[in-house]
C-alpha cells in the first residue's frame, strides 16, 4: 500500500486537531464563563469585527469553520517543516506540547493582532489556561497523527 499523500495527513491531523481543539477550548472557555456559541463567534470575529457577535448561529458556524481552517494550517506548517527536520518525527513525545505552544503563541500575538478583533489586553490566565490546553491537545493531534503516518 502506497503512502498516503500529504493532503490526506494534513487533513486527517487538521480534522483531529480541530475536533479535540474544539471540546478543549469550549471547556477552557466554560471554566471563564462562556459557552461554546460566544467562543465560536469570538473566532468569526476575527474577520467580521464586533459584528459577529450579532450573528447568533451563523456567526458561530463561521467561527467553527474557522477552526478548522486554523487547525488544518497548523498541521499543514508541521507536516512540511517535519520533512525539512526529520527530528520533529524522531522526537515526537518532546516536540508535541512545544508545538503546541507555539501554534497558541503565534495566534495570540500574531494572528489575532492582525485579525478585525485588533490588539487585545494580555490577560495571563487566560492565555495559561489555553496555552496548556494546546500543549495537551493541539500539538500532540498534529505531531502524533503526522508521526503516524510517517512511519
């Protein structure tokens, strides 16, 4: 059986990625008091401003597709980036929660900034509480799943 091509990897790791993100942050956003349809509408804002937040349902489907897009890139820049390094495969159980930081760090201080949401005040527990969520969740799904199939 021939190897599976790259756009069948990074969609599986961005699929599972985005799944588990999904469930991850929607309890990381519960324990600060917001349910699942705000924190999605929080990621439409990225490209409908303010607005989405009066989008109800529609907003947060945008939100969630969204996700998903964010996660498949991020599985996208590891797949490449682990055939340019072999040693993102090699050592896996190490380089996971490390990429898994600098996926959650990049979006904070990169992304969003340059997002319709805008600079945002830096709130450290939130971004402990979500950072460590992406150590557990995001980086393992997409540095495993891409190992995996590497193998």
């Amino acid at each position: 059986m021939p190897p599976p091509s790259a756009l069948r990897v990074i969609l599986v790791a961005g699929l599972i990625c985005g799944t588990l993100d999904a469930l991850g942050a929607t309890a990381g956003s519960a324990f600060f008091g917001r349910g699942p349809v705000r924190m999605f509408q929080g990621i439409a804002s990225g490209v409908l401003g303010s607005r989405a937040f009066e989008r109800g349902l529609a907003a947060a489907a945008l939100g969630l597709l969204l996700h998903f897009v964010v996660a498949t890139g991020a599985a996208a820049v590891f797949y490449f980036a682990s055939r340019a390094f072999p040693f993102l495969i090699d050592h896996a159980p190490w380089v996971a929660p490390l990429y898994g930081a600098a996926v959650h760090t990049f979006m904070n201080f990169v992304v969003i900034p340059l997002s319709a949401i805008g600079q945002r005040p830096f709130q450290p527990r939130v971004f402990a509480t979500f950072v460590v969520i992406a150590m557990v969740v995001v980086g393992p799904s997409i540095v495993l799943t891409v190992r995996y199939y590497s193998r």
